[in-house]
C-alpha cells in the first residue's frame, strides 16, 4: 500500500496487468475500498458484489455505461514510465539419474516442476520490486495526478425530495436487465403500512471520494484552510416529512481530477441509508436535473428523485495535498530560478555595453573608410545665411544643394570630401520641365471663310 501511495506501481501496472483479490482465508463479504487500487493502476479489483456496500456503489458509478472497460488516464499508461521487463530465467539443464536410480535435479532447479516455476515467478517479481526500490526518484516522487494551476468547481444546489418510500414501504423499478438473473438480490414490493411511525425524516449528505487528486465539498467557492480535507457535507433534516421536503442548500464540490472524482449523494433517515446515488462528477451538466435514487440493495427507485440545479466553474488551486503543494512549490522555484539566470545575462551583456566607447566625432584630418573608397574629413564655416537656407530648404520638403561656404567662420561642421578616391562631378538635381503646351489649332483657310460669309 505504500509503494501505491508513493506512485511505486505505476511503472509496473503500465506495462502488465495486475489483479487485486482478498484473502482466500477471509469467510465475510465485506470489501475493500478500491480507490488506492484504481489510484495505483490496477487493471482489475475484485470485489464481492453480492454485498452493495460503499466499494459496489463506486464501483458501480465508474463501470456503469462503459461495457466494462474504462480507459485510464494517459499518464497512467505512458510507455516512457513502464517497468523494464526483466529477461527470463535460464533454463535448468535436463535432470539425470544417479548411480541409486533417483532423478537428481539440475542446478537451476531445488525441487519439481512446479516449485521451479512458482521460484522463477517470485524471483521475477522480487526482481521488478527491487528495481523499484533502487530508483528513489520513481518511488518517492508520484508520477500522477499531476499539479493542477486550476481545480474544477461544481455547485450543488440541493433543491427538494420527492417521494421518499416510509420506513416500511419498497417500491422496486424492476427495469434493469440484471434483475432477471438476479432476482433475489433485488427488493420485492410491499405497500406502506400507513401508521405514523413509519413516516421518514430525512436528510441529504453530499460526498467525494476522489481516485487522484484533491477534492473537497465545502459551503463556499474558496473554503477557508481548516475546511480543506472535508470531503462530506449533509443538509438540515426534515422532521416528518418524506413526501416532499425542500432543503435549497448549495455545496460546492471542488476536484482536481473531475473526470476521476465521484459523487455520492445519500439520503439518511435517523442515521440510517434509505437511499443513494452515484455519478461522476466530470459528467454532471448544468442546469435543473432529477437525480434518480436507489435503494440501499442497489434497484432504482419508483418516483424517487432528487432535484438539483448545478453550475459549473473554475478556481485558482489553492489548497491541495501535501505532494503537490510541494511540487508546485519546486516548478515556481525552477521557473523563478531561470529568470533569475535570465536577468543577470542580461544585466552583464548591458553593462558590456555601457563600458564601450561611444561613436567618435570626426575630427579634422580623420579618415572614414567606406567599402573600398577612403574619404577625408574637412570642417567648412557655417554661416547664419546658409543656415538659414538649409532650414528653409528643409522646411519646404524640397531638397537643396548648395556649395560649402567660404572658410573662416568661427562656427562650423563636419563635411567629407573625398581623398584617396577618384574626383567625380557633383550632380545637382534639378526640377523635371513641364512638358509643352498643346499648340492652338490652325485657323480655317479662305475659302471656308468666304463660305461661312456667303
């Protein structure tokens, strides 16, 4: 149970199939709570079903419209996480009969056939589990559920009861096709006795029982710290009144794994189980629903039902076990590790940076060398004049050439002329000429003049 806990036998479970039974030797037919055994990826839990206890009814809710088979989650059947498998056992070499006439057994061998294969199979599984106790990693870290940033909420709103039976009243639904095969594990009917005693007070009690992960039912969304592991929440009773009663009480029932989590809806009567419903959670929808009730052998109930309104949401994960708070815990300290990393690069490449010498200003006689042609560097004078020129020039969007000004002038800038370069001639642009004006048509001659006259 506590490699089970410790996430030990997922990696064997991912690649063989495991059984889980009780004791031979154990004559009652209670059963044991199947969770650890789903929650560790056993394939098959064998339980007694002729006995509908807690273990049947979770059962029940997990396997009901699947066929038989339900899918587990995909990190439980991961290949990267399957145990290696072990190589098989050497053959012994062929027995061989002594001088006396016995058969004498090979060397691999301490007994008959039998006691050699049951040797082998335990010395197979010693094996595996000794591999599993020799990685401390796989063992004492859980390889699932893994952490959820973000948990899922379903609000319960438990609204009336309808039709509970009296205390001596059954009222079988037949209509399952199990109840032919089984007809006395089912209830007979028998009609109320109509006294005052058997008038039922009945209560609601909402459960979880999660298969991985956190779950918990509280009053509010975000359940204060002590209110945490609460997993069973029950309403007011309703004293005398079984037909009918309305309760209007909200749970929320928070889970990190919807879709692994069930809910038990019970209906007590003075401590006592009258009647009860399982469902996943992850398969609830929202609105206004009718939850059809059982009997404590497990057949529905005839018009006995349960109405809800539900809602579903989201909430940050605040709370959870004790595992993956510190797993969420080491993956913020990780992330905030890198950063840190991160930071300090960027800080050294800036400080790089800053402690380099800035672009020089040129300088008379300096030499700018651009692709193969090297240039000269010059200082013309600037007087206010050509200034106020360039800024004219500039501000009417056109752009001007004019000569350098003549040398001398206290103020002054950096031109390039060229040095080493061939001297090319200065192109000055120019504005393009309109082109010509269409010229008047030529005037009609005489003769059409002097019949335009006539």
């Amino acid at each position: 149970r506590l490699l089970s806990e410790q996430g030990g036998w997922l990696p064997l479970t991912a690649s063989q199939l495991v059984r889980t039974y009780p004791s031979p030797t154990r004559w009652w037919s209670s059963n044991s709570h199947p969770l650890a055994a789903w929650r560790a990826g056993v394939q098959m839990v064998a339980l007694n079903l002729q006995t509908n206890d807690a273990p049947v009814q979770l059962h029940d809710a997990l396997f009901r419209g699947s066929g038989g088979y339900v899918l587990k989650p995909a990190a439980l059947r991961a290949s990267d996480r399957a145990l290696t498998p072990s190589p098989p056992p050497k053959k012994a070499p062929p027995s061989t009969p002594n001088k006396r006439g016995s058969v004498t057994p090979g060397r691999g061998g301490s007994g008959g056939d039998r006691a050699s294969c049951e040797g082998s199979a335990c010395g197979r599984l010693s094996s595996e589990m000794g591999s599993l106790q020799r990685e401390p990693s796989r063992l004492g870290k859980p390889l699932w559920p893994p952490p959820r940033e973000e948990v899922h909420r379903t609000e319960l709103k438990v609204l009336s009861l309808h039709r509970l039976p009296t205390r001596d009243e059954c009222r079988p639904l037949l209509t399952e096709p199990h109840h032919a095969f089984v007809s006395h594990l089912s209830d007979s009917p028998r009609p109320p006795s109509g006294s005052s005693a058997s008038v039922s007070s009945p209560r609601v009690a909402v459960e979880l029982h999660a298969i991985g992960g956190f779950c918990a039912v509280a009053r509010e969304p975000q359940p204060p710290p002590e209110a945490q592991g609460v997993t069973r929440l029950v309403t007011a009773v309703a004293e005398g009144n079984g037909l009918n009663p309305s309760f209007d009480e909200t749970f929320h029932c928070l889970a990190a794994e919807p879709h692994q989590t069930i809910l038990r809806v019970v209906v007590e009567d003075e401590g006592r189980l009258v009647a009860y419903e399982t469902v996943m959670l992850g398969s609830l929808r929202c609105g206004y629903r009718c939850l059809h009730l059982r009997s404590p052998s497990g057949t529905r109930i005839d018009s006995c039902c349960l109405l809800l309104h539900i809602s579903i949401g989201s909430e940050p994960n605040t709370f959870g076990t004790v595992e993956e708070l510190r797993s969420m815990v080491q993956s913020q300290r990780a992330l905030i590790a890198q950063q840190s990393r991160d930071i300090a690069h960027l800080s050294a490449e800036l400080s790089r940076l800053g402690s380099q010498p800035s672009t020089p200003m040129l300088t008379p006689g300096a030499t700018l060398t651009v692709g193969r042609a090297s240039y000269g560097v010059a200082l013309f004078p600037l007087d206010e004049q050509h200034a106020s020129r360039q800024h004219a020039g500039a501000a009417d969007g056109r752009r001007r050439f004019t000569d350098p000004p003549a040398r001398g002038h206290p103020s002054s800038y950096a031109g390039i002329s060229s040095a080493s370069a061939p001297q090319k001639r200065r192109q000055v642009m120019r504005p393009r000429p309109r082109p010509p004006a269409e010229p008047d048509p030529p005037p009609p001659p005489a003769r059409a003049r002097a019949r335009l006259r006539f």
